[in-house]
C-alpha cells in the first residue's frame, strides 16, 4: 500500500455510525464490569485486603486510596463509564477513566490481565474520537457539535489496534509447546462436560483442531474482517470463536467485549440505528501532520513492545520475560511450589517464611512462577527484616519448581542466589533464571 492510498484511507470521510456504536458498547460493558466487581467483592479482595501489593517499575508511588477510597473509586468509574455509553460529557468522562482504571492497574501486578491493558489502551484512543458528536446527550446539549461524517482515521485507529491483538496473540502461538497441542490437550482434557462437542475433547485431532484453529483466527482474522468479501465469514468466525472461550475459559469480560467490538468492521453507514443519512458525502478531510506524527509515533510503540521478548533467549513462557503488554494469551499452565528463607550470613540458621503472613491468597498463587515478582518481595522482605530486627547480615533464598504445561517440577531460580540483592534485568537475560531443559512429553 503506498502513500497516496495511506492518506486516502486517513482523509476519507465515514459516517459516524461506526464510532457511536462502539462508544455505547465500550461504555455498557465497562458499566457491567465495574458491577461485577462490587458483585463479587474483588474491590476489597483485590485493594483493601492486601498489606503489600506488587507495584509496577517506576509506579511504587501509587498506593490505594485509604479507608472506602476503593469504593468510591469504583462508584465514579461506573458513573464515567455510563456517561461514555451515552455521551454525556464525554471528553472529560473518557479522560478521566482513562486515568481512574490505569490507576487501579497500576497498583497490583498481581492483578494483570491482558484484557485489562487493551480497556487502558481503548479509554486513550477514545480521549481523542469525536465519537460524541452524533446520537449523544452532548449532541443534544451542544448541537453545534453535530457531525454525520468524521475522518476515515478515527476508525481505523481502532481498527488497528484491535488488529495488533489479535495479530501478536498468533505470533506468540507460534512456540513448540503450542503447536505440539499444549497447553490446550489439558485444559480439553479438564472440560468433557463441554456441551455437544465435550465428549471428543479427549481425541487427539480435537486438540490439534483447537490449538490451530486458535493460531491461525488469531493470525489472519483482521485481513479477513478489513476485506469486503471475507468479512460476514470472519464476522461469524470470531464470534463463534469468542462464545466458546466464553464457555470454555474463565476470561471475563474479554470474549463479550471483542464480540462487541467487532462492529469496528462493519460498513459504519450500516450500523446507523438512528436517523439515515441521506446528505452527499463530503469532501475528503485535511488531517494535520501532527496527527498523522501522533498516530504513527502509537502504533510503532504498540508494534515494538509484544515483539520484546525475542530479546531474551529460552522459553519465555518459562522465564515469563517478555510476557506483559506483549499478548501473550492463553499460552501456559503451570504447576509451582515456592519457599522463600531468611539465612543469616554470620550464624548459617535458615528461616522458612511464612508467606500467609505477608500476601493473600491470590497473591501466593501467583508470585510461584513470575521471577520478578520473586524478586520484588524478596526486596520487601529483607527491609522489613532490616527495619525490624536492624539486622543487615541476612539474604533470601527462594525454593521456587515449577512445571510448564505438564512437564515435571524442576527449579526455576537459582536455589543459593541472594536475591535481595539483585535487580530484575527487564531488557536482558536474567542469569539467575535456570533454563528449562525437560523437553515435552
């Protein structure tokens, strides 16, 4: 595609259908997700609960807001998220849940989810469409900022996004693990109870037809959606796709939310539930250089950050290097045990800690395999001890084993290393991670 054909498709005036339709559906399912959080108490799970929390680099000054701080946090949230929905101040309303729920991201690694980092990614796209200016209560209010047609780039932007998903999630399948039918033989082989088709999640050609099936959805269904004669076919495929993960997994709001974005790939002149549009189309818009600046400067960024992990050598999956931000979905299971000890350099005595006493549930669940989280509450542990006891003659060891989907337990970090000493090398190898040499069975 060259240039000319790029500014084209930027400039190209579309009806606003296409953006309005997604911001009711972005806005109604954040307000059903914000509800479930209240519903299922994670807000006090998740926030109030722990008495350490696994901050991000470079954000260990975001902590939880004090006392019912969370709720009310959650309550405005809900409140934004159904203004989004129906346009009512919403230039202010997406700003500030984009802010609100990077927020709450930010202040627990333990609570990442990749469907979580693409609602951050969207609410910051969003800040900058007129996705206000037809069928919205600002429209009502304001009626000079009515407009039926907005630049081909303001859909498009999201379009692309969603293709950057979908497109690096097939990239990451493409590892020996998953092409050889894991870890998907066992998650099939733990859901026979699936309805019609669970009985055959045993054979073997059902495991292969799943596993790719997934990789190549992943890899070629945003060509297939932006083509005119494959996208009623791709549209079906993705939503099949999306209802059994649905079904099969639990991923929340993720399979509802992409089901409900596909309308970004519907002819947006075809989603105008409201008024036709029966005005010519307009002259081609004049998009400034600063935007198209601002848009290309996004997606290299977007572009350059899932294909990180070909830094580090192994198997990422095992390492976890890499992992976050780079969609990296639905690629391993694993089974951990981990034991962390106090030893005091001078006498040689050893110390078992009890990890009850510092992290909740969730967080005991999932620091057993995430090196760098390994690290961070070492860190944690050997200044509490500092402050505590002013003892500076101790390091931590760790007992982490850990087995990659199905292979047998085998040590993940260096047993003598003392690792409140170190820091996790996030551009490079970190020689204290041990290879994972057992091939699969």
């Amino acid at each position: 595609m060259n240039l000319s054909k790029i500014k084209e498709i930027v400039n190209q005036p579309i009806d606003i259908a296409g953006l309005v339709v997604f911001r009711i559906t972005f806005g109604l399912i954040l307000s059903w997700e914000i509800f479930r959080y209240f519903n299922h108490n994670w807000i006090k799970r998740y926030w109030i609960d722990p008495t350490f929390y696994f901050t991000y680099e470079g954000f260990s000054w975001v902590t939880p807001l004090t006392g019912d701080g969370m709720y009310y946090l959650f309550y405005f949230l809900g409140i934004l998220a159904f203004f989004i929905a129906i346009g009512f101040l919403y230039r202010i309303s997406t700003i500030l849940f984009f802010l609100g729920f990077t927020y709450t991201f930010l202040l627990d690694k333990t609570n990442y989810l990749n469907h979580f980092y693409l609602i951050i990614l969207l609410s910051f796209i969003m800040i900058f469409l007129p996705a206000n200016r037809a069928f919205s209560i600002d429209a009502k209010i304001f009626p000079k900022i009515k407009r039926d047609w907005v630049p081909g780039w303001t859909l498009w932007w999201l379009r692309l996004q969603l293709g950057i998903v979908f497109f690096f999630g097939g990239v990451a399948k493409i590892n020996s693990d998953w092409l050889q039918g894991e870890p998907m033989r066992k998650w099939l082989a733990s859901r026979t109870d699936f309805p019609i088709i669970g009985q055959w999640f045993t054979e073997e050609w059902m495991v292969y037809l799943f596993t790719y099936s997934g990789l190549f959805i992943d890899l070629l269904i945003f060509p297939l959606l932006i083509f005119r004669k494959t996208r009623t076919l791709a549209i079906i495929t993705l939503i099949l796709f999306h209802l059994i993960n649905a079904q099969l997994f639990s991923i929340g709001i993720f399979p509802w939310f992409m089901i409900g974005a596909s309308t970004l790939f519907f002819p947006p002149n075809k989603l105008r539930f409201w008024k036709k549009l029966n005005v010519k189309k307009p002259n081609p818009f004049a998009t400034s250089k600063c935007v198209l600046w601002g848009l290309g400067i996004y997606l290299l960024i977007q572009i350059t950050i899932p294909l990180r992990h070909f830094l580090f050598k192994g198997n990422v999956s095992w390492t976890e290097e890499g992992h976050r931000f780079s969609w990296h979905m639905k690629l391993r299971s694993k089974s951990s045990t981990i034991k962390f000890y106090i030893v005091n350099s001078e006498t040689k005595s050893t110390t078992k800690v009890t990890l009850s006493n510092y992290l909740t549930k969730r967080q005991r669940k999932k620091i057993k395999a995430k090196p760098d989280m390994i690290v961070q509450f070492a860190h944690f542990l050997a200044a509490e001890i500092i402050q505590e006891d002013q003892k500076n003659n101790v390091k931590i060891t760790v007992n982490a084993q850990c087995g990659l989907n199905g292979r047998p337990k085998t040590y993940l970090i260096d047993t003598q290393i003392d690792l409140s000493k170190i820091k996790y090398p996030f551009y490079k190898k970190a020689n204290w991670i041990l290879p994972l040499d057992i091939p699969l069975k």
